[in-house]
C-alpha cells in the first residue's frame, strides 16, 4: 500500500509540476516571439513611411509610450538593422535596388525576391529569413520593396526556447527529486491509517467466524428441540447474512495486498471452461424457481494459470450477483472466449430498471443501487468490490457496462501467462 500512494503522490504532483512549467515557459516564449514580431513590424512600418531609410535622430518618429516590451529605435538599432530595398517604376517593373545595408543579398537576388513577391501580389509577408512589405513611393512615382533580415530575432526566438526547454527539464528533474524525497513521509500517516483499518478487518473477521458458528449450531440445536420457526429461520438467515459479510471483507483486504506485491499468488493450471460449467450448474435450480433462463456460450479448452480458488471466488460473486438481481422472466447470459493471448469472460443479466448511477459506481463498497431490495435479496454491496479486487491482484480487469432491453453486463479480461 505504501509504495502504491507512494507513486500516486508522486504522479500527482509531478503532473501538477509539468503543467505549472509547460504554462510558465510556454508564456515567456510566446512573449518573446510577439516581442519580435512586434520588433519586426515596427521597423519595417517605419522604413516603410520614411521612404525606405531610418528618421534622423532630430525629427524622432512617434512610436508610443517606450517601455522594456516596446523599447525605441535609436541611432544604433537602426545601425544594426540589416535590410535591402527594390524599387518598382510606374509600370510596375524593377527599377533598381539599394543594396547598401546588406552585403548577404546579390542584386540579383535581390530582384529574383522582388520579381517572386509581385507574382503572389501580396502587400506584406514573409520569404526564408525576410519579411517584407510593399509601399507607394513618396513621390508618388512608383512602388518600392522592403525586405528585413529577421534572422537575429529567429536566433533570439530559438535561443530563448532552448534556454527555456533545458531549464524547465532542470527545474522538473530536482522537482522529481524533492517529490520523491519527501512522498514517504508525506503519505505515511494515510498508510499506517489503511493498514491499520486492514488489520482490523483481518483481526475482526476472524475473531467474529467463531461466535458466528456457534450462533448458527445452537440455532440447528435449537431446531431439534422446538421445531423450526420465524424466529429460528431469521437468527440462521441473518448468521448467515453476517458471516457472508465478513467473508467478502476479508476477501477485500487479501486481495488488495495481493494487488502490492508483498503477497504472491499460489497459481496453477486449470481449466476456466470446465470451471465454469461446474460452477454454473448449482445455479439452474435456483434460476429455475424464478423462471429465469441461463444460456451458456462457453468455447471449450480454455485453460489459464491463476489462484483457482480466489477465480472461484469472483466466479462465484458474479453469478450469486446475476441470479439476485436478475427479473422474474428474465435471462442470464455466460460467455467464454479465448481472443489470442486474452481470454474474456461476460456475465449478462436482465434486471426490472437499470441502476441510476454510472456502471463504474457498481463497483464501490457497500454502494446500493436499491437499499430495500439489496437487504431482501441478501446482498452485502462489496461483492464486486472484492470480485474487481481479485481481478485486479491477477493483472486482469473486471467493468460493468449498460445495454439495450435493461441488461447489465460484466465483462472480466485476463492476460494469459505462459503456461
């Protein structure tokens, strides 16, 4: 049990930890890349209507209030800032290009760009490492082709995601290590809790079998003497009520520190379809007085290594639980197939009203879909609590599901061991 909260705790708050990161490092690189779009609109709007050069120092464009996410272009910003222009005549055609601000760009590369560009007819947009924007003349006399160099801001971009990325796996590994650290102590309050509950189950349920016995032999004693009557039938319904109980609870706490490793499972080979059928016939009687039919479809020779007696028990839980609540006239359905290296095993019924709650819920202990007829059919509301325990302690899954004509269906899928 502890190892199991152990990695819940730690499962738990390392996804906490994964989201807060991916959120935080997310939102810093996606503000530094609008930061550089920004940048890169900004230069490119103001060449634009400066006709193609950076204002001089005394005439200032109006660029809004400066701060650290909006910082003014000066002297050497400009300076820096790697840029060519191609101009258009009237006509549309290349008239010339100032290549004076770049050394990478060819004149003609710098025109093969242009003549791309007013092919597409786009007044803005990008080509490999340049944006570019498209602007009238203001003279008035033709067109002219911005294209700036934005590979600084693509290194910057990059550089503060790989910065981020390596940080954050940092930051996630000593939190790894912190959480693993201290998840012992965290949850060893709750694990001494459980297993002491444990305990006391296993101690109770033993120390409860003996006057249980004693209740039901003197109650048969009784009978002898003064004949069967209401009171007697109660006092061995009930004594038999209460030892079914406890036998399912200590089933429970079993199976779950089965399902922890500490205890291993004596398995064996046998045969589940020869099980079944032997398991099922007890119950044609019973079915019988309540006029519910059982039809089987069990493919033969499918045989697994398990805990036969624990498989016998949750077969048991099953049908007990598909004869309970299965409607006068109705139908119960066995299933077995072998799919590969999977068998799977359903258990159908029809019932009067299918259950409110989720099929999932059918699951919790001592959970009563109807209270009054969970009582009257002898239920104890933990049987597939302890049916999905032993499932679960043989690497198998036991699920509830709804279908069509008020039927409910189990369904218990077991990986086969090599044998």
């Amino acid at each position: 049990m502890t190892k199991m909260l152990q990695r819940k705790f730690v499962t738990t708050a390392m996804t906490a930890v994964t989201v807060l990161l991916l959120v935080l490092l997310g939102a810093i690189n996606a503000l530094n890349y609008g930061m550089n779009v920004e940048q890169t609109n900004r230069t490119l709007r103001m060449l634009s209507e400066n006709g193609g050069a950076f204002p001089k120092e005394e005439n200032p464009p109006k660029q809004g209030r400066p701060d650290f996410l909006n910082p003014p272009m000066d002297a050497d910003a400009a300076m820096s800032t790697r840029y060519f222009i191609v101009f258009l005549d009237e006509n549309g055609n290349i008239a010339g290009a100032d290549m004076t601000r770049i050394a990478s760009v060819t004149d003609e590369e710098a025109k093969v760009m242009a003549e791309e560009i007013l092919k597409e007819e786009k007044a803005s947009g990008k080509t490999g490492r340049f944006h570019y924007r498209l602007t009238e003349r203001m003279d008035g006399r033709g067109r002219f082709l911005i294209f700036l160099d934005t590979s600084n801001q693509l290194r910057s971009t990059l550089g503060v995601l790989l910065i981020s990325v390596f940080i954050g796996i940092l930051c996630w590994l000593l939190m790894l290590l912190f959480v693993m650290v201290l998840a012992k102590r965290a949850i060893r309050p709750i694990a001494e809790n459980i297993e002491k509950q444990k305990q006391f189950i296993t101690n109770a349920g033993h120390e409860i079998k003996t006057p249980l016995a004693i209740i039901l032999a003197n109650t048969d004693a009784m009978e002898l003497h003064t004949g069967e009557n209401k009171w007697s039938r109660n006092i061995r319904s009930q004594t038999i009520r209460l030892n079914g109980l406890m036998q399912n609870l200590l089933t429970l706490a079993k199976t779950e520190e089965m399902g922890e490793e500490k205890v291993r499972l004596p398995l064996e080979d046998f045969s589940l379809s020869l099980l079944l059928e032997e398991m099922l016939h007890p119950y044609y009687e019973a079915a019988l007085l309540r006029d519910i039919s059982i039809q089987e479809d069990i493919q033969k020779e499918v045989s697994i290594r398990a805990n036969k007696e624990n498989i016998t028990q949750l077969l048991s839980i099953l049908f007990d639980n598909a004869v309970k609540y299965t409607n006068e006239g109705g139908s119960i359905e066995v299933f077995l197939k072998r799919n590969g290296k999977e068998i799977c095993m359903q258990v159908k019924n029809t019932c009067g009203k299918l259950p409110e709650a989720e099929p999932e819920k059918l699951f919790e202990r001592f959970y009563r879909g109807d209270a009054a007829r969970t009582q009257k059919s002898g239920g104890y509301g933990i049987g597939l609590s302890a049916a999905r325990a032993i499932a679960k302690a043989h690497q198998g899954t036991l699920t509830a599901s709804y279908e069509e004509n008020n039927r409910i269906c189990f369904t218990f899928r077991l990986k086969l061991k090599n044998m």
